[in-house]
C-alpha cells in the first residue's frame, strides 16, 4: 500500500522523481526503490515525505484511506490562534465560549 500511496501523491502532484529525491537528498535511485517496493524509508525520510506532500503518517503507509494530513483542528486555533471578530482579539473567556458553542454541533 506505501508504494502506491506514495508513487499516487508524487504522479498527483506532477513531481518527478529526481525532484523528490533532491528534497530528500539521496539519489534518485533510492527514491526509485522506495516506490517500486525494494528498499523502505527510514522513519526521518517517511516524516519529510509525509511533510512534502502535506499528508499524515497514517495516510502515507496506508494505515487510514483518509488524508488528514496537515488541517488545523478549528477548536485548537479558536483557543490559542490569532484573530479577530469584529475588529477585536476575543478575550481568553470569550475564546471558550465559541468552542463550547461549537461543540453543541459537532459532538
């Protein structure tokens, strides 16, 4: 499943293999080997791989079908990200209030 997985982000994406192996910095038969199944990432090459094309770990290796790769969770950017609602940064107090309320929906 890796292999399909990984040689699918680099064809989707329109990247050549020799870009991604100058990304990785190892030659672009190694990469070639990753995709054909012969060698298998280190975890540090499967993290900048699953950083390259924006995806999870579990995404790359085909442990869950769906990419949740690098999408922000709303709650967590609500309490601590930085923003405004009606021209103002809303107070600590008023940040909880908007999860909360979001909560009523989504749990």
């Amino acid at each position: 499943m890796f292999t399909k997985r990984l040689r699918a982000l680099r064809e989707d994406s329109d990247i050549k293999q020799k870009d991604i192996a100058e990304f990785l910095q190892i030659k672009p038969n190694t990469y070639n080997r990753y995709e054909c199944g012969v060698n298998e990432p280190d975890i540090s090459t499967l993290i900048k791989l699953a950083d390259y094309f924006e995806v999870s770990l579990d995404f790359l290796l085909g442990h869950t079908s769906k990419n949740t790769g690098n999408i922000p969770d709303l709650s967590h950017f609500l309490m601590t990200g930085d923003y405004q609602i009606f021209g103002r940064t809303p107070s600590s107090e008023e940040r909880q209030k908007l999860v909360s309320f979001l909560e009523l929906f989504f749990r």
